[in-house]
C-alpha cells in the first residue's frame, strides 16, 4: 500500500500538473439552463475561476451527480467551484455495523478538483486503499464515520479539512469493508 505521505504528494503532483497543462472539457446542459462538466472527463478552469468568480461558491454533495460507480464512473458537478464546510451525501447505504473515528477501513475513492473538474486519481482504477481514518485528512475522520459496508458516499471537502494548495476537492467513496 502507498503510504499516506506518498499519496498527499502524488495528489499534489497530480493536482499542479492539471492546472498548469488543461485539457478540454465535456459539458452538458441541465434542465434549468446551467451548465455542468464533467469529472470524468479531462477539464480546466474556466478564465472566470481565474477572476475569481466561480459557478458555485457553497458547493455542497447534492450538487454532485455519480453514475455507474466503478472504474468507468461519471462524475458530474459544477465548475468551477469551491465549498466552505463539508458536506456528504449517501448514494447507497451499506450494511451492518457503522464506521467510527478509531476503525480501519478499506475503501475504493474517485478524487476530482472541484476547481478543474479534472479526475486527480481514483483506487477504482488500481487497487482498494486500506488505513485507519485516524490518519487520514481530517475530512475522512469526519465525513466516513458513520457509513456502512458496502455503502458509497459522495464527500464535498473544503480545502481546510484536506490539503493545503489543492482547493475543494470532491470525493466518492466505496465503503468495502470495516477491518477493525
């Protein structure tokens, strides 16, 4: 397994990487006109994240849209945007015994820049990620608790409670399994 270090690093690599090079974006309308992009897809800051405007200020885990969770997910919100607290929201409630701060847990996550759209990494792409949550980033102590195996929950994670430099980051977690 990847040590916690290693992966701030490699998400902080991933993260610099994809904001100094862009790519396209795929957008689709909604049915109130809005617009949202793609996560899945390779996208980029608009110019007006640049200015500082962003579509959505208080993004919150209801605005985030999954779809066929696994390796070839889609993972839809608008962007840019940025969030101020964290917010969670269950897409499958799992079974059994919940998580607790202390626990063990192996999950799958899908990881996106809520400022890029852009996919910074994904274990659905490589392996089941195992740690206690006690040493994780605090939006992980605080957002998993609670979920139970077998559960998804999407995490809208302002850049306090996860790293420095990196903005709101939007995660979709896959509870596997409880080991402790």
């Amino acid at each position: 397994m990847t040590s916690t270090r290693v992966r701030i690093a490699t998400i902080s690599a991933t993260a610099a990487l994809a904001l100094a090079l862009g790519a396209c974006s795929s957008t689709s309308g909604s049915s109130d006109g809005s617009s949202t992009e793609s996560a899945s897809a390779s996208a980029t800051a608009e110019s007006s994240a640049a200015s500082g405007e962003f579509k959505t200020t208080n993004l919150k885990a209801t605005d985030v849209k999954v779809e066929n969770i696994g390796k070839n997910m889609t993972v839809t919100f608008p962007v840019p945007s940025e969030a101020s607290e964290l917010s969670t929201e269950d897409i499958t409630v799992g079974k059994g015994k919940d998580v607790t701060a202390t626990d063990d847990v192996t999950v799958n996550y899908y990881l996106a820049s809520a400022l890029t759209g852009q996919k910074m990494e994904a274990s659905f792409d490589t392996q089941p990620f195992s740690s206690n949550l006690q040493g994780l980033i605090p939006a992980w102590q605080q957002g998993i608790p609670g979920m139970k195996a077998g559960g998804e929950r999407i995490l809208v994670v302002p850049e306090a409670l996860a790293y420095p430099g990196e903005g709101t980051l939007v995660f979709v977690v896959q509870l596997i399994s409880i080991d402790s």
